[in-house]
C-alpha cells in the first residue's frame, strides 16, 4: 500500500479516502519502518546531501531583565498589556495610544 500511495501522486488524505482507510491508520501504516531500515539513509535522493554548518554562540547585547519582573498596561476596554523590565518608553508609546 506504502508503495502504491509513493507512486501516486495524491495527497495523504486524498489517498486514505479513495481506499476508505483512516487517515491515522494509514499515517500509521507510512511511519512504520521495519528496525533494518532504521538510520538508513533512501537507495534514490534528489539534489547534493545536507551537512551542518559551523555556528557559533555569543551573548545577546541586550540587557538582561529578571525573572518575573513585568510592566502592565491596562486599556480602556479591558486589554491588558506586559512587557518586560525595560521595555523603552518610546516603543510603548507607539503601541498604546489612548485619545
């Protein structure tokens, strides 16, 4: 049945109901593996194999705020508004605008 859906050209769904499966019994069936094909890599790949790239961590320049520490904003209607510890005034003041 794996064979035949690859082959196909349909959708999952699209498969599972034109053989009047459930679509979780046949995902099911797709994701089922026998334990030797485990880790292997497919006979037939299209396109240049993917590798890891070298990355390297830094600290973020921004400042640290500490846990739980929040700044509330009430509106009108009942929103409620938090931002961390310092958040600029500038940036608050552009997203709450009260006439």
């Amino acid at each position: 049945m794996v064979e035949e859906f690859e082959a196909s050209g349909l959708t999952q769904k699209q498969f599972a109901d034109r053989h009047e499966v459930s679509l979780s019994a046949f995902q099911y069936k797709l994701n089922k593996k026998p334990r030797s094909a485990l880790g292997r890599r497919p006979e037939s790949t299209e396109g240049p194999r993917g590798r890891f790239l070298p990355v390297e961590v830094v600290a973020s320049p921004a400042p640290r705020t500490r846990e739980g520490l929040m700044l509330e904003v009430a509106l009108p209607r009942g929103v409620l508004m938090r931002f961390p510890e310092g958040t600029q005034a500038e940036y608050l003041a552009h997203l709450v605008v009260v006439p």
